[in-house]
C-alpha cells in the first residue's frame, strides 16, 4: 500500500514538473505563404500551420491577453488566434488592409495602419467577446504609405511613420486630428519611444540611421541621429527600460541601443535580412526573422552568435510568444 502511493506520488510529481516545463509556442508570420508557423521553442520545429488572409504581417496581445491577433493585410480581415493553444478563434473580415496594428495602453483604442490605402483607421475596442470587437470611429488620410504605428503611454498621442513620404505623423486620440507632420530621413519604418514618452526613435530603412526626435512639446525637434547599420528598421525593447534593439536588414545586424546616451552598445549577426524580433524572458534569447531566406534565427546574446535556424515559410514577418521580455 505504502508503495503504491509513493509510486503514485512520484507520477503526479514527475506529471507535474513536465506541465511546468511546457513553454508557449513561438507565432510567426509568413508574409507570402499566407499563413502563421507556430514553433515549438523546446525542439525549434515547427508543429503546426494557421492559414490566415493573404500577406500576415504583424500580430498584437489583445488587452484581456486571451487572444492575438495578427493583421492580414491583402485579405482585409484580422484573424485571433489562443496565444497558447495556437487554436484559431475568430476572423474579422472587412477590415481594409491592416497592415500595422496597435492597442492604446489604456485599452480603449484599436488602430491600423492601412499601408496600401494610406489610411490610418481608429476603431473603439468593445471586448474579445463582443459581436463586433471594433468600431470604427475615424478614418484618417495619412499619404503616403502609412507602415508603423506607437502610441504614448497616457493613450493621447499615435505617432505614425509614413514609408512613402519621408515623414512621421501625430494623431491626438482625444480630438481624431493631425497634431503636426514631420519630414525625417529616408523611408521611415519602425517606431520606438522612449519610456518616458519624450523621444521617439525612427529607424530609417532606406539608411543606415536611426533618428530620435524630441516629442515632448508642441513640435517635434531632431535630438539625434544613430548610425547602426544599413536598412534601420524594427525595434524590440529589452525588458529594461534602458536599452532597445533595432534590426539592421541590409546590414544583417541587429544593434543594441542605450536610450540614455542614445549610443550603439552591442551588436549582433542576424544574416538573410533580419526583420520583427522577440526576446524571451531568460534575457538572452533573441529571436528575428530572417525575411529572405525564409527562416527564423536564435542568437545567443550573451556570445553574441548563431545558435541554429528553422526554416518557417516565405518571406517571414511578425513574431510573438508569452514567453517574452517587458516590451519597454
């Protein structure tokens, strides 16, 4: 009797610890492929495909953190997938071009960017489980070519870049106006601002730079340019709030920001045109997607090197897990 329960113990412990051991999946978007690989981060395979609308290229948390949802830019429509079951739960069509897409810190507002329409829509976020989650409220000319969006942290300001035009816009939450437009370098891509909301941080993919413009008054001042590598473009924070990492897609490198000094301190290889990047929570692990050669690449920070690669569809994009860092 003794021993059945001592063998029943060590079963539900060694059950147990293997539930523990269980990581989220790692989501990624494929582009061209039209759909989403979700990557188990144990083996580095991927175990499953998520068809979705034509041309996925980003995902964002939903506020409630029980769905993702990634963008389909060319099927106009959003579809939400269980960040940790990887199970499909809706598609919202009828969503012109989402391409980019943001949710206010104060989870009243859900934004796109319409990168092909040069509109930038701003939706009333009604809840997950609403009939109809969103509710347009105002559609906003943003030419040309609206590609990323930041919102300030007290949910009053959404700064977006316009690819096509050379400049960045603000948009006020409160009022559904323009604040003021900017001109900046070539191509702006990717925005990342600061904690504090004071600067705003533009990487520059038609260049080598990342400029950081002063945002904290009336009209936007230039503080700063960077030089990090060719073809500036996507940032992830480090989890910090001190450091931020901007991938380099014709440099293939990724470089490590101080936003205090605003200096390069670090810089990674990331080969094949790294792009989105996620950093998992033992601070060290840095995945990027790797856009041309169809991959996802793990570099080891700590030694700065290559770690493998997996092979996830065309032309990858967007990449999320739970399993993350703070995104400031």
């Amino acid at each position: 009797m003794l021993r059945s329960w001592a063998v029943a113990l060590g079963l539900m412990m060694a059950l147990a610890a293997q539930a523990q051991q269980v990581r989220p999946p790692v989501f990624v978007l494929n582009s061209l492929s039209a759909d989403i690989a979700v990557v188990d981060p144990a083996s580095f395979t991927v175990v499953k495909r998520i068809p979705t609308g034509k041309e996925p290229h980003h995902l964002y948390l939903s506020p409630d953190e029980k769905s993702l949802i990634v963008a389909n830019a060319l099927g106009d429509s959003l579809t939400f997938v269980d960040p940790r079951t990887a199970e499909v739960q809706r598609v919202l069509r009828n969503i012109p071009d989402p391409y980019h897409l943001r949710f206010s810190p104060d989870m009243k507002w859900f934004i796109t960017a319409a990168n092909r329409l040069d509109h930038v829509d701003l939706y009333r976020w009604q809840g997950s489980a609403a009939l109809e989650p969103l509710q347009l409220v105002q559609r906003i000319r943003a030419p040309k070519t609206p590609s990323h969006l930041n919102i300030d942290t007290k949910s009053t300001t959404v700064y977006v870049s316009l690819q096509d035009s050379d400049e960045i816009l603000a948009i006020d939450l409160a009022t559904q106006a323009i604040k003021w437009k900017q001109a900046v370098g070539k191509m702006p891509a990717d925005l990342y601002l600061t904690p504090d909301d004071k600067h705003l941080m533009v990487g520059l993919t038609g260049d080598k730079f990342v400029e950081v413009w002063d945002v904290s008054g009336p009209a936007p001042k230039l503080a700063r340019r960077i030089q990090t590598g060719d073809g500036a473009h996507s940032f992830r924070a480090w989890g910090d709030k001190r450091h931020v990492l901007v991938s380099n897609r014709a440099a293939n490198t990724i470089s490590k920001i101080d936003i205090g000094s605003f200096t390069v301190v670090d810089q990674y290889p990331a080969p094949a045109g790294p792009d989105d990047m996620e950093l998992l929570t033992d601070g060290k692990t840095l995945l990027v997607t790797s856009r041309w050669a169809g991959k996802v690449t793990q570099i080891d920070t700590s030694t700065r090197k290559v770690v493998r690669q997996v092979r996830v569809g065309k032309s990858p994009h967007g990449i999320w897990t739970l399993d993350h860092q703070p995104r400031l």
